[in-house]
C-alpha cells in the first residue's frame, strides 16, 4: 500500500486525492488532522531518499505568486464589486461633505434627497463592502499560507505596512490598509487552532466592540480619549480649529497646506481606529475569510448552491431589516445610546454583508460568463493600484490643489461622481489587463514580497 501525505489547505493535494479515492492500493493520510501524522510525514521528508529530489525541485524553483490559471474569476469579481462600495463610502469624506455642519448640509440644494441618499448610504453601504474587502483578504492570506512560507507572509505585510502608512502620511488621513496589514500580521498566532475554535474566536472578535462600548458608555472608561487629544492638540500647532476644519483641504494651495492636515489626519485616524475598535472586528473578519480560503470554499460553489440559497434568503432579509434600524441610529444620532449602536452595527453589517457575497455568487453560477462579472473582475484584479488611484483622484477634484470641488456638492451628486469615477476604472482596468499581467502597485509589490522580477507584460 502507498501511503499519501496531504493536506486540506492544499489545492493539489485535494485534486490528487480525488484521483486515488476508492483505490485500495493508496492510504491518503492528512498531516493537519493530527500531530502523530505531521511527525510521521517530517520524518520520511528528513531521512527517506525519495525525498531528495523533491527537495532539490524546489530549491530551483523560484517563488511565485498566483498564476492567471489559478485565478478563480468570482473572487476577483467580488472584490470589485467591494472596490464600488467602497468609493461611495469613501467620497463623501474626499468632498469634504461629511465635516460639514448640520446647517450647512441642510443649506444644500440638494438637502432633501440628500437625506435619503444618506440614509440608503448607511443602510447598504456602510460598512458591508469593507466586510466584503475584509473578507476576501483573508482569503488571499489562505491562498498564500497554502502555497508558500510564513515567513514570505510576514514579509508581504510588513511590506504593505509600509504602503499603508506612506498612503495615510502623504495623500489621505482615511486609509485602512495600515490596519488591514497590522491584523494581517497577527493571523499566523491562530493558525493552529480547530476550524470551530476559530469560529468561536472570530465570533468573540467581532463582539468585542459591543462589550468595549459597554465600558465606555457605563464604566466611563474612554479608550480613545488619549488619542483624540492628541489629534487636536497636533490640529492646534498646525492652526486648524473646527471652524475651518471642513475647509481647510478646498482651500489650500500648496501641498505643504495640505500635508499639516494630514499629520493631525493620521491622530485623528488612530483615534477612529481606537475609538471604533477595529482591530479585533478586522481579524475576525480575516479568520472568517481565511477559513474560506482554507477550504476553498470559493471553487466549490456548486456543492454549497442550496445552503448558499438558505443564506442569501435569511441574510438579506435580516441584514436589511436591522440595516434600517442601524441608519435611522447614525442619522439620528445615536438616540438608543453607545451600546445599541455599535451592537446593531455588528449584527447588520455582517450578515447583510454575507447576503451581498451569496446573492453574488448565486447570479454568478447562473450566468458565469456574463460581462458583468469579467467588468468588475478586471479592477477587482488590479484592487491595490484602483484602491490608491480613488484617492488621487479625490484629491484632484475636492482639494485645493485641483479643481477644489470640496464643500460645493450635495450628497447625490458626490455618490454619481463616485458611480463614475468607477466606472472609468473599469474601461482603464479592462484596458491595462489587455497588455499587463497585474496592476502596477501590485506588480511592484509582489516582486518585493518574493525577491523575484516578474515580467509584467502579457506578451
């Protein structure tokens, strides 16, 4: 009998172990299933001579990201279609619209409808396709963890730190690719423990804002107080106050101006950060979407087609009707208190979120080779480079040093330049990908993450 050490985590593992199934003639033994089998495993990979030659293969072989082959076309989609929602979440704070007053929002022409964009904006937009980004990045940690090294994971977070940061210091105070790779980097402390275990703890993490909430709103313990003084204490030396606050970015005219806002901009984001609890809600998140990744549950959408009905059903009916509840708290203000905010924060956001991905992958089974999906696909596919695009050009219209829109427009409008500015994504998406293997951010990326050159070009 022949004895074969797989692992579930392992697409080509699965794909032999299907080839084997039934034949009396092989053992298939799964080295994450038990300690005892890992031990046996490493023990022939170190002493047995078939493993020679295995190891000198793979010494030759170069490290490598994810070829266009083993792409999987709805994960590309899906993360366009987070890279829409995210840009219309995202523009109101480009157009400077969010920091203004009351009265001055009210002063609009546009008031009226303005009030229903933000209350649909907060009831299925707000923080549903950053659970979907979110998602999905955590299934990008399982591809690589499958493939390659912790290591060369690390690495690919500490090189996204840096990006990050350079993003939040020299163009907008609103990134959140710093927190996506500080909780990126502490995925690998949970990647021992059990399927369930993981649940359970990705469970705990999302909750744990409600319980901190309860703190603060109770026990008068203020987490972020430390910060939000030092970001007005950092706002005071670089003379902004909040009367000119919403102002100051449509009207400065050099980019001096414009980066001593964006110094108290990143104090004011740790506090949101701090404030919002959104580490622990990210890394729940992450293991959510890298228990997907693990068991590939992307690639076998047929299997899951009624389930994935029964969660479209159920997910979307109380996604929206707790939505409602949530929207009518943040443009009311929070009238139930703390606590019940952020609590019906995290039991609308998420599963409404989760109704999104299902009624997505539903109409992608039925129609996989609709146009639809290979249009967001394409930006989907380039996620960094649009990411950072979006907000170079929220700059260039709403800042002062470009067309200095800021402060101009109703909430209605700024969403339609938002829909468009996508939309040209798209067309340069479809375009680039004609010509070019990845986006190029992630092109530069990926070479640092591996140490190789990659040619970028298709031909």
């Amino acid at each position: 009998m022949i004895k074969m050490y797989v692992m579930q985590t392992c697409p080509d593992c699965e794909y032999v172990e299907k080839q084997v199934e039934g034949n009396p003639n092989f053992k298939v033994i799964d080295i994450g299933k038990h300690v005892r089998n890992l031990k046996e495993f490493l023990k022939l990979h170190d002493t047995h001579p078939a493993s020679d030659e295995a190891k000198t293969v793979m010494e030759k072989t170069p490290l490598s990201p994810t070829t266009a082959k083993e792409r999987h076309v709805v994960l590309d989609a899906l993360r366009g279609l987070a890279l829409l929602g995210i840009v219309l979440a995202n523009f109101p704070e480009f157009a400077l619209w969010t920091f203004l007053s009351a009265d001055e929002q009210a002063a609009m022409p546009t008031a009226g409808v303005d009030r229903i964009v933000r209350f649909l904006q907060y009831m299925l937009v707000d923080g549903k396709f950053y659970t979907i980004f979110s998602l999905l990045f955590g299934v990008g940690f399982a591809l690589i963890l499958s493939r390659h090294s912790v290591s060369l994971f690390v690495r690919r977070m500490a090189i996204l730190i840096v990006i990050g940061a350079c993003h939040l210091m020299f163009i907008w105070s609103g990134d959140i690719l710093l927190l996506y790779a500080v909780g990126g980097l502490m995925l690998p402390l949970f990647l021992r423990l059990k399927d369930r275990l993981l649940l359970w703890l990705a469970a705990c993490l999302i909750l744990i804002p409600v319980g901190l909430d309860v703190l603060t709103e109770y026990a008068g313990i203020d987490f972020a107080g430390p910060f939000y003084n030092l970001w007005w204490r950092e706002a005071s030396q670089q003379g902004i106050t909040e009367e000119n606050f919403a102002t100051w970015l449509r009207d400065t005219d050099s980019y001096g101006q414009m980066f001593a806002f964006l110094l108290q901009g990143a104090c004011e984001r740790m506090w949101e950060f701090v404030s919002g609890h959104r580490l622990p809600k990210v890394v729940g998140l992450f293991i959510i979407g890298y228990l997907i990744g693990k068991h590939r549950l992307y690639a076998r959408l047929d299997e899951y087609h009624s389930w994935l009905r029964r969660l479209c059903r159920y997910a979307l009916a109380w996604g929206l009707l707790v939505s409602a509840l949530y929207a009518w708290s943040s443009t009311e203000g929070h009238p139930w208190g703390l606590t019940v905010h952020s609590l019906l924060y995290a039991v609308s956001v998420i599963p409404l979120a989760f109704g999104y991905i299902a009624l997505f992958c539903l109409l992608f089974m039925r129609c996989p080779t609709n146009r639809v999906f290979s249009w967001l696909a394409a930006p989907g596919r380039m996620a960094l480079s649009n990411y950072l695009s979006q907000s170079l050009i929220g700059v260039l219209l709403f800042y002062g040093l470009g067309f200095g829109l800021g402060c101009s427009m109703g909430l209605i409008y700024i969403e339609l330049t938002a829909l468009t500015v996508f939309a040209v994504q798209i067309v340069v998406s479809c375009w680039w990908l004609r010509w070019f293997r990845f986006g190029p951010l992630k092109w530069i990326w990926r070479m640092l993450t591996y140490g190789n050159y990659f040619k970028i070009c298709t031909k």
